[in-house]
C-alpha cells in the first residue's frame, strides 16, 4: 500500500524529462563579451563574476531565462541544488545538467522545490571523494519523487514559495542579532568607564582619577628565540604566545613552545595568569586586541603584557577599560604602510579611575550584563540552527502531502504520467542542434 495521498504516484525523474548536461569551456575560450557562462558559483552566488563565450554555441546549450537547470557536482550543502535561471540568455557549463520537461504537465516551481527535497539521498549516493563529490546521470535519473496531480503542484509551489520566503526573511533577521549584540557589548563597556553604569550606586561621592597605563601597570614585551637554533624549540614545554592569536581561546592554550635554555638565553619574561596581553602587530582588528592570560607563558615581541598594580587598579576593571578602547588604542599605531603599536604608546593609555570599591562594582555590573548577553547569543544559536532545518522540513511535509489540501476532482497523478509517457514515446528524437553565435 502507498505511503502517498490519494491521487499521487512516485516517478523517477528522468520518466518526466530530458536532461542535457553544459559543455566544457576551455579557458582560451573565454572572452571579455557574448553570452555569460553559467558555472555553479553563478547559481550559488548572484555576487559571482562570470566568464564569458562569444563563439559558436549548439542550441542544447543555450540557457534563456526560466530554464530549470541541477547542480550535480562540487561540494556537498553549498554546490549541489536545482536553480530556476532568470537572469537572461546564457551558455551552460559543464556540471551543470539543464532539464528539459513540458509545462503543459509539470509545474516548474515545483519540480525544482521536488529535486531539492531529495538532495540529501542524492549527495549520499554522489560519487568522489569528501571534498568534491558529483552525482551521475543516471542516479539523478533513477531518483523518484512524490508526484501529484497537476493542480496540486501548482499549489504545493505557491505554499512552498510562500513559506521558504517567510524562513529567508526570518534566517535574515536573526543572523542580524550577533552584530546588535555586538553592539549592545560595547555600549556596556562605554557606559563602564564613563561612570554612568554605577551614577546611581555612586551618587553624589565622585572620585575620579584621570592617569594613565604606564602608571598603574608594568608594560613590558617578549622576544622570539632564533628559529635556527633547535634547542631554543625542540622538546620546549613553555607556551609562547604571538599576536597572531590575540582575542582566540589563545590565553588557556598555547600553539608554540620553548624551552627554559631559551627563556634563559634570550631572557624572555614568564608571565603569570592574569596577564594582560595586547598585540601591538596585526593586520585587520587583530592589532589593539585585549586578552587576559590564563596560563603562564611567555611572548612575543608583539605583543604588550601588561601587569596591574592591583594596590592601584582593579585588573578586570584595567581589562574592560582597553576593551572598550579598543578603536582608540588603534589609532595611536604608528609607522607606514603597516602601523603598529608599541610600548611607550600603550603606556600612554589614559584611564580614569574611581575608586577600588566602584572598579569592583563596576565588574561586577558588566560581567551581569555580559552574561545576559552571552546566554542571548547561545539561545540565537540554538533558533539558528533549527531554521536551518526548517526549509527541509517544510519540503518534507509538502511531498507528504500535508501542507495544502487535496481535491478530489483533480485529475490523478497516474494519468498525467500516462499522458506523459505516451508524449515522450511518440516524441521523434531531437535532432542534432544546430549551431547559433552567441
């Protein structure tokens, strides 16, 4: 007994088209003008820059806007799919199949949305290897979907577009979150140091004192033992931390060692949990990073390790003050084409300091909020991953036939495929193409 509605049959798809795979453009083919060259980057990617063909090209090749065209290899959940094309005439590349079908009796939309809900059996059945996989003609051909009748295809595909349109707008907004959440970190940070966080718990009893780093930390640098002398690194147990690393899980393990010859030979400085490290290297936001030290390591001659006085200073208070100083302490690097920090600009850091008991406070009330945000981004996490699931889901539900409701009077899936069958059958075999420029 079907596992299908009333009125639905399975159908291979290759019972319902024909499928005609891109031609191989060799590089000196390619040309500045003529007609774009579809690669599968151009189907997964609307930013993706084309190449283009204007020579000769046989019509089985030509792409015109509205033709359904398969994905079929590269690497699975980014490569693999089937595209409604709208983007004009084009040439079709190699591993690209283009699926040739009648529109008098298959609904377009939604034998795109049926070759897309069997990706996972499809990409499990490809070939290759785990990087770059390709699924063969005649798998694609022997896959079956859930097929129904004619009217409820066109139904599926409006509930269908509808849906997914609603999971794209919905995927968007929460992947905007972490950038407000962002935001909101560094507000809290702002209002931190500038004393509004703790006015109420404060009132009226202001003691600020405007001082800078240097003044209430030691700021100090590492080195980096020669590479070439094997006993500086060989069998090394002591971490050795570089800039390059600066805002990673870096400060509770380390990627280099060295040995205590070189430690004592190149009087590289052990630092000890609670160090402050900023690189004063670095491209991009690597340079003015703040991190603290969670084991005891040594560095590198980028990066600043700074040691609170903490008679003078609460550290974390010290520790949140450069973090929301972060754009700041950026702009004091100097040199040319890559500025850099180093240490007498780091010990010219201002800060404003009030007293020990509002520090305290004052980490306290930021590591509250930080927690809050923190528990936040895991919850978007987990919602993140669940729409991720969604499309697929909801694609199940509609081969089930479960989300829009059938009608008895439609004409049944079992007739459409006989139509079908009989039109293929009587079809004379297509003609060699003929030639057209592009």
């Amino acid at each position: 007994m079907s596992d299908l509605p009333e009125g639905w049959e399975y159908a291979p798809i290759g019972a319902l088209c024909n499928l005609v795979n891109g031609r191989a453009f060799k590089p000196q083919e390619w040309s500045s003008s003529g007609l774009p060259i579809i690669r599968i980057q151009n189907l997964n990617n609307p930013e993706a820059k084309f190449n283009f063909f204007s020579g000769e090209l046989e019509s089985k090749h030509h792409v015109r806007a509205g033709d359904l065209l398969f994905a079929w290899s590269g690497t699975p959940g980014t490569s693999f799919g089937a595209h409604i094309w709208n983007r004009g005439d084009a040439a079709l590349n190699q591993h690209i199949f283009k699926i040739e079908f009648s529109d008098s009796d298959i609904d377009r939309d939604f034998l795109r949305y049926a070759i897309n809900q069997k990706l996972d059996e499809l990409i499990g059945s490809a070939q290759g290897g785990v990087g770059l996989r390709h699924v063969t003609k005649g798998t694609f051909e022997k896959t079956e979907i859930a097929f129904p009748p004619l009217t409820e295809q066109v139904r599926i595909a409006a509930k269908l577009s509808e849906l997914l349109a609603q999971v794209d707008t919905l995927k968007a907004r929460v992947d905007g979150i972490p950038v407000l959440l962002k935001h909101v970190r560094q507000s809290i940070l702002a209002s931190a140091v500038s004393g509004r966080l703790t006015e109420e718990w404060r009132g009226k009893n202001a003691d600020f004192n405007v001082t800078t780093l240097g003044k209430v930390c030691a700021v100090s640098t590492g080195k980096t033992p020669k590479r070439g002398q094997a006993d500086y690194w060989e069998g090394g147990n002591i971490p050795w931390i570089t800039s390059a690393l600066t805002g990673t899980e870096f400060c509770s393990e380390a990627e280099q060692f060295v040995t205590v010859r070189a430690l004592k030979e190149c009087t590289l400085k052990l630092y000890q949990p609670g160090t402050l490290l900023m690189a004063m290297y670095g491209e991009g936001k690597t340079r003015g990073q703040v991190t603290e030290l969670k084991i005891e390591a040594t560095c590198n001659q980028a990066c600043a390790a700074i040691s609170v006085n903490e008679t003078l200073a609460n550290k974390d208070f010290v520790k949140i003050r450069l973090q929301e100083n972060y754009e700041e302490v950026r702009k004091m690097a100097v040199g040319g084409a890559q500025p850099n920090l180093n240490l007498e600009k780091v010990r010219e850091i201002s800060i404003c300091l009030p007293s020990m008991e509002e520090q305290a406070e004052i980490v306290r009330r930021v590591g509250q909020l930080f927690a809050f945000t923190d528990q936040l981004e895991a919850l978007i996490s987990v919602a993140r991953a669940r729409i991720e699931r969604l499309p697929q889901s909801i694609l199940a539900k509609a081969f089930r036939g479960e989300l829009v409701p059938q009608e008895p009077n439609d004409e049944p899936a079992s007739a459409l495929l006989e139509r079908i069958k009989a039109q293929r059958a009587a079809a004379t075999k297509p003609k060699r193409g003929r030639k057209a420029l592009a």
